[in-house]
C-alpha cells in the first residue's frame, strides 16, 4: 500500500514537472513576456476629480469618481505631431506642449520637436521650425514657452508669436546656457525626476533664471562609431575624471517683461557645484551651493532689485543671503527634487540626514529658527510627493516597517501625528491628484506584480486600474519560485538583508550551486520587498535549470540610515567587497551547498563589485560576470567619485586599494567574463580595456564581449538578447 502511495505521488511532480512551462531568454528579453503593467500612463487634471490618458492621438478624460463619464479630446493635429510621446498641460489647461521625434542623448536628456496645441482653437504651433530642441517648458501663465537649441537658450511668446534668443555664446564643448553638462545630468539628477533642471521659471512667470556652464577646459572623452563606412566615425564629449576641471557654472536671470538680462547671481566660486534652483513663492531665487568636496551645501537667497524698487540698479542682484547651510562628515545626500519646498503658508521644508536619517525638516519664516524633524524615527523617509496647502497637509513615502518595504503618510504642517495611507507590506508608492483628494496607489511585493488603484485620500478604494492577472497567471504556468527574504550576520554582528530563489522541489541528496547577483553602490538597494519582471524572469529561467540564486545588500547601501550608507567613504569598494565575500562564505557553509560552484556577477558599480570578488575572493567564488564595470575610481567622473574618496591627491590609498586593475594578478583558473558597450559615455570601454590590458600581463585567462555603438544599457538591435544569451551559457559552462 505504502509502495503504491510513493509511485502514485511520483507520477504526479512528475507530470507537474513535464506540465510546466520553460522560460527561455526570448520570453525574457525579446518579447517580454512577464513584464508587468504599471497602470499609471495618465495625468492628474487640475481640479484634482479628472484625469487624461493619451491612446492614438487623442486625449481620453476620465473621472475619478465614475469611470463610465469618459470623453474624448480630439486632437486635430498635423501628421508629424501626431505620434507624440509625451504631454503637458499649462497650468490653465488651456494649451498642450506635444513632444515627438524624440532622439536621446544622454542618460535623461533627449532632442525632439516640440508643439503647442491650443484646446480652445484647436490650432497646433511649434515651437522652433530651425532645430530640434531640449528642456521645452511653458511659463506657469501659459504666456511663453523657454527652450534650448544649440546650446543656447530662447523663449517664445505665445501670442505673439515672438522668438527672442536670450544667449548667443552657446557653443559644442564650449558653453551651455540652460542646460546641465555630463556629470550634472548624470551625477545631480533626481530619482524623483526626469533629469537635472538647469532653467526654471518664476512662479508669477515673468522671470526665467538659468544655469550657464563654461566647460572650455573639461577635458574632452572620444568615442568611435562603427557604422558601415570605410573610416569610423569619431566624436568627443566633455567629461571631469577625477581631480580634472569641471565647468565653470554661474547662474543668471531673464527678464521676461522687460525682455533683458539682469545679470549675474553672485557668491560663487570656481570649484562650487549649483544642482538646484529654485523660487520662492514670491519670486526671490534660490541657488544651492555646493562645494566640490560635496560636505557642505548652502542655499543663497537672491533677490532682484526691481522687486523691492531700485530703479538705479534694476539689472542687478540685491547681494545672496545665507538661507541655510547643510553639512555633513562624508557628503550631504542631494537624491530628491523636492529637497526643498517653500510653503504658501511663509518658511519651507528640507530633507536631510541630520538626525541619522533621511529625514523632512521643516523651518519657520524667521531667519536662524532652528527647523523641527517633521518625520522623526529611526527609518529613511525615501520620497517626498508634496504639499496640500490649503489643508496643512504633506504626503511622503518612507522604508517601514522594515528598509525593504516602502509605505505612504501623510504628515501635518501644525506637528499633529502622521497618518498611514498604505498599511500593507511591501513596495506601495502613490501618484497625487492637484487637489490631494484622490491618489493613485501601486502596491507590489517580491512575489507579486503591481496591483494599481485609484484611492480617496482616506485610502478608501474607488476602483481597480490594474492587477496584473496575466503576469500573475503566467508566473503559476512558468512555475516562479517565490522570493524569500533573510538575514546575514557578520563577524562584528552587523546584520545584511539578502534574498533567495531555490528551485521548488530542493533534493536532500544533492548540492546545488549558487549564483549571487549584486549591485551594492552607494544608497542603492536591490534586496526590496517589490516585484523585478525584467531581470527577475531570468533569474527564474536560471532556478529552473536547477540553480540558486541569491542577492544581499553590502554596507553602504540604503534604507537603514546615514551611518550604515556612509560606513563605505573614503574606501568606496573594500567593505562591500568584503561584505559579498562573507557572504559567499555563509552559502558555503550550508549542506545544501556546492561549495565549490559559487558565482557572482553584476553591471555597473555591480561589476565592479563582481570583478573585485572574484580577485579578492578567489577561495570563496568559482566564477564571475562583470558587465560595463568601473575597474579603477580614478578613470570614473568627478562628481560621483570625488563625493565618495576625495581625489586620487587626498586619498591615493583609498583609490589604490580598491580598484580591481591593480589585482588582476590574483584571478584563479579562466572563469571570468567581462562584458561592455564601446560608446559607454558613462562607464567608459577605457575602464573594460584596462582590465584586460591587466589580465594579459599578469599571463590570466578571461573571456570578453564587446558591443560597438551601445552606451551603458547595452541594449538595440538584438543586444540585450545576445548579451543574456552570453551570460546564461557561462553560467551553464562555468557553474
């Protein structure tokens, strides 16, 4: 009978296993096949009750309270603005800015063609018939449009039809008026953001003020592009290595109603950073200083002069006043757009980790008051989605009830106690209307896809946007794994958060290998309570073809605070390392464990970390994959690297130590890939050739692919799939 109970449940896991779909690399990376829907292409109106949704050249109107009231804004536009990919209402909602034609550039930034519709009139303009334009942004009065061409700065008046050119010395690897150079765009951009803005509008719309940078004597970057012609083509790009001239920036102030310059905003000096300006709510300037070192940043208040009526010196600035000086041991943490929010109410809000942790402060009007944590707690507040001023009310999300999870508040402006909107555990992030009545809700935890909804600011439920039904029928034909959460603990106690994917039925008679997937760069965090349908799946092929595979967070990433994150400075690489070495030594203890298949790989600051594991960790890791991996910090930007080890003249050692170009002698056997773009304009293929210029003296066997024309992502013309495609075989042949 017993005998008869075993066959019976045999056969069937067996036909489980037989009944079970195989995920392959074209599910994963051609056709995309378990990425999930975010539910959240739409904008919010202003009255706060309705919402817009593009779909084939139309605008779609829905009403939050009754989705069955849809009307249709027909958009009778011309043929080429009418594949727009991007739109914007003014702040009457009297005209559209159409986006199309869209070219990348850089990392945020992109060339496109821009138009205006007017909703009344039906009539469409563009904005510039001679070039392609950046950063296109209508004035809050909806009476101008500023734009960039050509490294120079223009605004439109819109009914007259007016173009004035407000610089004319813009020029390519010169000077950019309005628009932030390389490492500004990469390095100052916020996460909450598109990208770093360079020119903003005052708040009553008769001012433009705009950063201008001077990077004559940046020291130019090549890239070579490989397009079929007898001879590549070359092209070169201004880019600060470490200890090298950044630009030159200043900021300057536009007087729309007069239509003149109004000079230089002063209280800079040569070496200072400007990631930010801003506007008071009565339209004074203010500037973000930041000192190249990046540990103190102060806000400089600026006020023109015709705003207090001093005709004699109406193209002047009253001198910059000292608003407020934020310092910090290793660097002050400059993440979000919404560092600083002036209240209509008088004083403002600022987001800093004097406390320990990422925290919202808020000040009064009253110069020198010190400001009070307005969301105190041992945990990072790590987004902040604005204030409802006429209710005394702002919203934030903050990593509880652990730093994997994300849940949303809402605060008060008079120190009454915060209000949880998001009870649940996992990732939950929010969308809100103008009026901060009505919220979008995107919930998702390890194991589930976004489920979107469309909420009342009580957290009442109105209606569904997206659950996802199909990823999530798709993981249980696919057989997914669920994602399991743990900790390691270190020799001194310090506890890493990690996670896990086994395969479903583990076999006690067997040992299984393992492969660890990292990124572990500064603030960053890729042990969260949210879904990955992107790389995740593949994971998932990887756990089906009987792998382990695994992710833990090193110290100096996020979530757990000031101390944990900065742990790393001045030695950005060595705990991190050793951190991911612990960990390896951990798997390699338990008796489920092939010792001796343990694996790691990673892109980015993650192959960084991956190729000084496998160097510095060669007892412990068989095998590693480095995809556009940094190899030494000195060949990496100034902005980000100087904020975390100073420059090579400081701190020789911090760089010497821990960049893998110096260790290639200690690689074992020939198990290690290193993968890269060759017009990578951020991790540059310089970084690539090094290493293995290294490896070959040194006489070590490694393999390498490279991808010519392809920038940091890797990604166009079948890359990504041929990428993963050399990934997945050298963990199967290495593993």
């Amino acid at each position: 009978m017993k005998k008869t109970l075993v066959l019976a449940a045999f056969f069937c896991f067996s036909g489980l296993l037989f009944a079970q779909k195989q995920i392959t690399l074209d599910d994963c990376f051609v056709f995309y096949k378990f990425y999930p829907e975010s539910g959240t292409h739409f904008q919010y109106l202003k009255d706060g009750v309705h919402y817009a949704e593009a779909e084939n050249g139309t605008l779609h109107i829905h009403s939050v309270l009754n989705e069955k009231l849809d009307s249709v804004l027909t958009l009778n536009l011309p043929a080429a603005a009418r594949a727009f990919d991007q739109f914007s209402f003014s702040e009457d909602e009297s005209l559209l800015l159409l986006r199309t034609a869209t070219e990348p550039v850089y990392r945020h930034s992109v060339l496109a063609s821009y138009y205006i519709y007017h909703v009344q009139t039906g009539n469409t303009t563009t904005v510039f018939e001679s070039a392609k334009q950046q950063f296109v942004a209508l004035s809050p009065d909806g009476s101008r449009v500023a734009f960039v061409a050509g490294n120079n700065l223009y605004v439109k008046d819109l009914k007259s039809g007016q173009t004035t050119q407000i610089t004319r010395d813009g020029a390519k690897n010169k000077i950019i008026n309005g628009l932030p150079d390389w490492v500004y765009e990469e390095e100052f951009s916020p996460v909450d953001g598109d990208g770093m803005v360079a020119t903003k509008w005052s708040p009553d719309g008769s001012m433009l003020a705009f950063i201008r940078f001077d990077e004559t004597n940046v020291p130019e970057f090549p890239l070579t592009w490989y397009e079929g012609a007898n001879y590549p083509r070359r092209s070169t790009f201004k880019y600060p290595k470490v200890g090298s001239p950044n630009s030159v920036v200043s900021v300057h102030l536009y007087d729309a109603e007069a239509g003149s310059m109004t000079g230089e905003v002063m209280g800079l000096e040569p070496d200072d950073y400007v990631p930010r300006i801003n506007w008071t709510t009565d339209n004074q300037l203010v500037m973000s200083r930041l000192n190249r070192r990046q540990d103190t940043l102060e806000l400089l208040l600026a006020v023109p002069a015709r705003l207090i009526n001093d005709p004699e010196n109406s193209k002047k600035w009253i001198p910059s006043r000292l608003l407020l000086q934020e310092t910090d041991a290793a660097y002050v943490e400059l993440e979000s757009e919404n560092k600083l929010t002036f209240l209509q109410q008088g004083g403002f809000l600022w987001t800093s980790e004097r406390s320990g942790f990422q925290h919202i402060h808020q000040f009064s009007p009253s110069p020198g008051v010190t400001g009070r944590d307005a969301t105190p707690g041992n945990f990072d507040v790590t987004a902040f989605y604005g204030v409802d001023h006429k209710n005394n009310k702002f919203y934030y999300q903050t990593a509880t009830p652990t730093p994997l999870d994300r849940q949303v508040w809402e605060g008060d402006l008079k120190g009454g106690a915060p209000r949880l909107l998001t009870p649940k555990n996992g990732t939950n992030d929010a969308v809100f209307s103008p009026t901060f009545d009505y919220f979008t809700h995107s919930w998702q935890d390890a194991n589930t896809p976004p489920f979107v909804t469309l909420c009342k600011r009580s957290g009442e439920v109105l209606r569904t946007l997206t659950a996802n039904e199909r990823v999530i029928q798709l993981r249980k034909e696919y057989g997914f794994v669920d994602k399991k959460f743990f900790q390691i603990q270190l020799a001194d106690s310090t506890l890493l958060n990690a996670w896990m994917l086994q395969p479903a039925r583990m076999d006690s008679t067997r040992k299984y290998p393992i492969l660890l997937d990292n990124y572990g760069g500064p603030g960053s965090q890729t042990v969260q309570n949210q879904y990955d349908g992107y790389v995740g799946s593949w994971h998932q092929l990887l756990v089906q073809k009987g792998y382990v595979v695994v992710s833990v967070d090193n110290r100096g990433t996020g979530a757990r605070g000031r101390d944990f994150k900065k742990c790393t400075q001045l030695q950005l690489g060595k705990f991190e390392t050793q951190d991911q070495i612990a960990a390896a030594r951990y798997f390699r203890a338990q008796p489920w464990v092939d010792a001796g298949r343990i694996g790691i790989w990673g892109w980015s600051f993650g192959g960084y970390l991956s190729t000084s594991c496998i160097l510095k960790g060669n007892d412990v890791f068989k095998m590693a994959m480095a995809v556009a991996p940094v190899t030494n910090w000195k060949w990496y930007d100034s902005a980000y690297t100087e904020r975390y080890m100073h420059t090579t003249k400081d701190n020789a050692a911090g760089y010497e130590e821990n960049s893998p170009v110096n260790f290639a002698s200690m690689l074992r056997g020939d198990n290690y890939l290193i993968c890269h773009g060759t017009a990578d304009d951020n991790v540059h293929w310089q970084q690539t050739t090094e290493m293995i210029n290294a490896l070959v003296k040194a006489n070590k066997q490694f393999e390498t692919y490279y991808y010519p024309n392809r920038n940091h992502g890797i990604y166009g013309d079948n890359a990504t799939r041929h990428l993963f495609t050399k990934l997945t075989d050298f963990v199967l042949e290495k593993l």
